[in-house]
C-alpha cells in the first residue's frame, strides 16, 4: 500500500521535515533529553506556529482538519528524529478525547490552548495491577456538588511531570474490573492532594506515578461511558505510534546500510559479505510490510471502517515485532558500538522498545486480534 499525499499533505510532510532537520538533529535532542526539564518549550512553541498541534483537530474544533493522515505525517517525522515532545499525549491522546467526549463548553475551554501550545496535557490511566485493560480501574470517583473527589493512583503516566492537565480514569459504579462504570475527569495537575513522583523512562523521557487523595476533578464524557472512550483513543494512539515507529526503523535500515558500506571486517567491507546482505534485506522487508500495514491502518482510521479495534492490534502486533527484529539486527551489525550514547542507534533500539509495551506489547495484540476475530 501507498498513499498517495495532497497538495497540502505535501507541504505538511516538507514542512516537518525542514523543522526538524535545522533544529532538531541529534546532538540537539541529546541536549533536551539532558536538559532538567526534559523537553523543549521552545520546540514545542515551534510546532504550534507550524500548525503541527492543529493539523489533526477538525476544523469545527479550531484545527485544520486533517484528521489521522495528519497524525501519521508528523509522527512519521517524529520517529525519525527521536523526537521527545508530547504530542501523542497531549494531541492525539488528550485532545483526541476532549474532542470525541468533551462538552462544548469544554472543548471551546481547553482545545484553543492545546492547538495554541500553551498547554500540555497527559492521560493517567494504567494501575500497577490493570496491566493493558482499562476497565482494570481501582481508583475511585463520588459526586460532590457539580464535581467529583477521586481517590487512589496512578502509574507510569507518560509526559504527566510536563503537564498542565490530565485526564484520569476513575471508577463511579461496578467493581474493580467491570467494564460500566469507568469514567473520565479533568484535573488540573497542581490541584490540592494530588501528589507525583517522577521518574526516566527509558527512552529519555519523563512519567510519574501519581497518588490521588481526595482530588477534584471535572467529568469528561458521559459518566460510566470511560472504557468505550478509552479503547477508541488507544486505537487513534496505537495509529500514531505504529507511524512513528515505521520513522525509527528507516533511519535504522539507511544506518545500518550506510555502516556497511565503511566498516570493514578482513579487509571487505560488512556489505560484501553475502549472509549479511540477506540479513539487511529481511530488515527491508520488515520496514516495508510494517509501513504497509501502518498506512491501512491510518486509512481505515480515517473513514472510521468497521472492526478498527481489530486491525490496529493486528498492526500494533506486527509493527512490533518488525520493530523489535530491526533494532536487533542494527545493534548486532554495528557491534559493540550500537548501544553506546553517542550513536543514535542504542536510542532507536530504547524507543522501540518503550513503544511496544505502550497501550499492549505485541504478545498481546495478537492474542487480543485472535479473540476480536472470534467474535467478528
């Protein structure tokens, strides 16, 4: 499959690529991983003003409507360069879910400052016990006056120590693991009795673990409808990382192959041994077969097609695994080397390996597509 860009989606694509290729090389983004904030406020200011944060929101939200092909651009871009800004969270996960369950008092609240850059957003909704299921919610919420007061934690919230907001999970009926009964609030992250620690991830980014201890917070959605809402974000999530993914793995192959054409071994370079060049040719086709089945995903993700949930575990399994099998070989042909700080391989090989335990590693998407198709 390939799909064939706009005029518009052109300019989209040149545009990102320029940004990124003058102001975000890898000594760059070496330096804001290292910085203490961990991130860059001025890149992600830089964004706003390219209309990267408005280009997946519809127009009638204030954005440019360019939906999930949008999303796939500059993720695509993104993975290239490593880059370590939230836009999966504060874009596609946050805003995709103010825009889909917001009211429209909240949506004419919020959306203008995300679009504009001026606010940052992250989702809390994994538990140390729910694993990848989220109707799996201990947390609590009960009414008091026009908001409500949860109760309980939060893990591994990524992108949570930049936030400004964050959207949580809470359960308001039903026990610990029913699906009805989950809902969604807003809460301000400096809100009294919200307590984070943060932490590294190990790509280079920030999460935290978050306790709630009487905070308040403000419903998004309708209320035991959280589940539904949350499965078709992580369907929108595992979207935008399988294309930022397909990024990584490019600029692994076009290292690799480059490494190979220099790095002599007895006197001929690596590229001359023929077990080596079928083993960069499986990379190429796994980088091929995985941007194939990010591109139909993405598509389908567009005209809302029936059984998404099913495709996106589908390429969320096999983009995983091609993934997984390109990293390793990129760190094996460049040999001791490939894990060291200053190459930018080790760092593809941790994002990759971040990215496919987010929102379900690929063991389970496919026992998760197996079950799907049973029941279709």
């Amino acid at each position: 499959m390939d799909i064939q860009f706009t005029e518009e989606q052109e300019m989209l694509r040149s545009s990102v690529q320029r940004l990124l290729r003058d102001q975000y090389d890898f000594d760059a983004r070496r330096g804001i991983v290292a910085s203490d904030e961990g991130w860059s406020r001025t890149q992600w200011s830089s964004f706003a003003e390219l209309g990267l944060l408005a280009a997946p929101f519809s127009e009638e939200a204030g954005g440019l409507g360019g939906g999930p092909l949008s999303t796939m651009i500059v993720m695509h871009e993104f993975g290239r360069h490593l880059v370590v800004e939230p836009f999966v969270e504060t874009i596609v996960l946050a805003g995709g879910l103010l825009e889909s369950e917001g009211s429209p008092a909240q949506k004419s609240e919020f959306i203008p400052d995300i679009i504009a850059g001026k606010s940052i957003w992250a989702l809390a909704w994994t538990e140390k016990a729910s694993r990848f299921d989220p109707a799996n919610v201990a947390t609590t919420a009960r009414r008091e006056g026009d908001d409500y007061i949860l109760v309980g934690e939060k893990a591994a919230a990524i992108a949570a120590p930049w936030a400004d907001y964050l959207i949580v999970s809470a359960r308001t009926s039903g026990d610990q693991h029913d699906r009805d009964g989950v809902s969604m609030f807003i809460v301000d992250r400096q809100a009294a009795n919200l307590h984070l620690r943060t932490f590294k991830t190990i790509d280079g980014r920030r999460a935290g673990e978050i306790s709630l201890d009487g905070v308040r917070g403000h419903l998004l959605g309708g209320e035991g409808a959280g589940v539904a809402a949350l499965e078709a974000c992580r369907d929108r999530a595992i979207a935008a990382l399988c294309a930022e993914t397909v990024g990584a793995i490019g600029e692994l192959n076009a290292a690799t192959l480059e490494y190979s054409k220099t790095r002599k071994q007895f006197g001929a370079t690596l590229g001359s041994f023929q077990v080596l060049q079928h083993r960069m040719v499986d990379m190429f086709i796994a980088h091929q077969e995985a941007l194939s089945l990010m591109q139909h995903l993405t598509l389908s993700l567009a005209v809302n097609e029936p059984g998404l949930s099913r495709l996106a575990s589908g390429a969320k399994s096999k983009v995983g695994y091609a993934a997984r099998f390109v990293a390793d070989q990129a760190v094996q042909l460049h040999g001791g080397m490939g894990m060291t700080d200053e190459l930018n391989v080790g760092h593809y090989f941790k994002r990759i390996s971040s990215i496919n335990i987010q929102f379900g590693d690929p063991a389970y998407h496919v026992l998760r597509y197996a079950q799907l198709d049973a029941a279709a």
